[in-house]
C-alpha cells in the first residue's frame, strides 16, 4: 500500500493534497496529534509524505558516561532477520527499502484511534539526542547517541482505557521485499507492559548520531528500550495496539525457554546459549561485567519491586 516502491509521486499526490485541504485546520493547529475528530471506535487517518527531518537536536543529560561505539559498528553489525540473519546482511538487504511515506496506527484500548504519519509523530515533541547502553542477549552490547522522544509522548494521544495494560508493537512486513522472511515467524512483533513502555527512558526513535536511522537500524521509526536486552528494541514500526493481555512476542513464541517477556537485562539469569554474566563492548577488546537492568537501576527497578524475577525472566 503506502511502501510499494512502484508507487509514483503522481499517485499520492492528489490524495494527500485532498488530506491536506479537508484537514487544514487540524493540520496547522499545533504539536498534538489531530484527533481531536476521532470518536470511540473510528479510526482517524492523516497521511502525507515524509522527510524526516533532524534539525533541532537537543542534547541531553541522558548519557553512558561511557565511549561511544563507532558508527560504522552500529550500523555494520546489526539484528533485522527480516533482512538477513548474518550480522553484515541488514546492511546490504535493507539498503532499497523504502520508509516514506510512513504511518503509525495505534488501536486497542484507547479512546482515540489514529493512524498518523511519521512527520506529525515526529513532531510532537522535541527530538532529543539519548546517549544508551545497547545490550544482546547474544553477548555484545554498544553504547549509541540515538535521537527521539520519550515514547510515552505518543502513546498519550490515543489516551489509552482503563483496560489498557499492555502496548504490543508490530514491524512492517512484506516477503517480497524481505529476503530472510524464513528466518522467524513474522511479522516481527513486541511487548511492553503499559508503566514500561510509559517510563521516560524508553525512546521513541527516529536516528542516531545526528542522523536519521539507517535502515538497517529499524528506519524510520524504533523503539530503544535499554534496560532490556536489544530484542524488545523493535524496528520499523507500523502498528501500536494496547490491549488487556500479554501481547505475544517474536522470540518468546521461537523459543518461550530462552526469550521470556520481560527479557530484562540480568546477570543472575542463564540463558543455556549464552552467557549473560558479562558482556563485550564491540570495537573494544576484553569483557566487562553485566550490570542488572543494564545499569540502570535507579530508573526502572521500582517497576518491577515484589516481583520474582528469576520466573519472570
Ligand atoms: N526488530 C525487527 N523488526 N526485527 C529484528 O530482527 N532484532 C532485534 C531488535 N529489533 C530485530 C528487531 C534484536 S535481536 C536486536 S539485538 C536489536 O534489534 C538490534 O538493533 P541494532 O541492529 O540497531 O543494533
């Protein structure tokens, strides 16, 4: 539909010039998503064509205090099984895909329904520069200046019911343009629980190192979830749906034993295939302890008091 690399500028043209006029004043009201129109229900739909753009980037006290990974580390060695399963193959495999245009819908639990176009998420509040820790279940972790916004920024718009207990994510799919679309079952689908995906530290992310994101590192749109191992840190984003239940996830459903829910970044649980006691800093030599929620306790470890961690894993 809307990522069809045949499609023309002449065939989307009218129709967002038609979106354009009919939702002028919506359009030019302000930073807040226009929704104001949706009921209960409805979904809203706005769409228009996209350039991300990163002007404004604030810096921010958000920061590792640690030695950024290389650039070329961070967008060379990546995880995008819809692109390829071998490290070096997201990079090559991803590099026609098209990202603009590009909507969000988010639906479920929520009184406002929308789908909207990146440009207006990415406007609604102010593109930060987050300096995180990146940590794989596999054993390698990098530290990244990525760009966005807390998420729960968004999720607001929608205002999510009192049934809303958990936000599940889903990547775009499409086989044809996805050569690895054997490797898992897709699409490619992630979980968070409502106060999770609500905490300041989780990002809405749109770049990195003063760049918008790469396709190989989830273009246009992720999330960054650093407390938790790289897999809830889901790429290319098209679809947000909160809901009573535990949403399903891609790992947990390849292997519920060794990919729990929470994937929380702990050293004091094994996973039987990798080592999660330590962890090595990629572009570094030698190994550093792992920390328990990546090392960032103060933030996030309140969510998760009184519960079993170790069954919760
Ligand atoms: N999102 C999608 N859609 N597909 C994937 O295969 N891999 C996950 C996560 N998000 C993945 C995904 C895993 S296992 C990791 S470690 C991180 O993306 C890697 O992010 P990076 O390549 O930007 O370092």
């Amino acid at each position: 539909m809307f990522h069809s690399e045949g499609l023309k500028h002449s065939d989307v043209t009218p129709h967002s010039v038609y979106l354009t006029r009919r939702c002028a004043l919506a359009a030019l009201s302000a930073l807040a998503l226009p929704i104001s129109r949706a009921t209960a229900g409805q979904t809203t739909r706005f769409t228009s064509i996209a350039k991300p753009s990163l002007a404004n980037v604030a810096k921010t006290s958000y920061g590792a205090g640690e030695a950024l990974t290389p650039q070329s580390v961070v967008t060379g060695y990546n995880d995008f099984y819809e692109f390829g399963s071998a490290k070096d193959e997201p990079a090559q495999n991803a590099a026609k895909f098209v990202t603009s245009p590009w909507t969000i819908t988010m639906d479920g639990e929520v009184s406002r329904p929308v789908t909207v176009d990146l440009d207006r998420v990415m406007k609604l509040a102010p593109l930060e520069e987050r300096i995180y820790r990146h940590r794989c279940v596999e054993g390698w972790s990098m530290v990244v200046p990525w760009i966005g916004y807390s998420l729960s920024a968004l999720l607001k718009q929608v205002q999510p019911t009192a049934k809303a207990k958990f936000v599940a994510f889903q990547t775009y799919f499409d086989a044809k343009k996805m050569p690895d679309a054997a490797a898992l079952r897709f699409p490619y689908v992630e979980g968070l629980r409502l106060d999770e995906a609500m905490n300041p530290l989780t990002l809405l992310c749109v770049g990195l190192y003063g760049t918008p994101l790469p396709n190989q590192n989830g273009a246009p749109v992720r999330v960054i979830v650093p407390w938790k191992y790289g897999l809830k840190s889901i790429k290319s984003i098209v679809k947000i749906t909160f809901q009573e239940s535990m949403p399903a996830t891609t790992w947990n459903t390849f292997n519920p034993v060794e990919y729990g829910f929470y994937s929380n970044v702990n050293p004091a649980i094994e996973n039987y295939r990798w080592n999660q006691k330590d962890e090595r800093r990629l572009g570094e030599f030698g190994k550093r302890p792992t920390q328990l929620f990546n090392g960032y306790i103060k933030e996030v470890a309140s969510m998760y008091a009184g519960m079993d961690l170790k069954k919760n894993y």
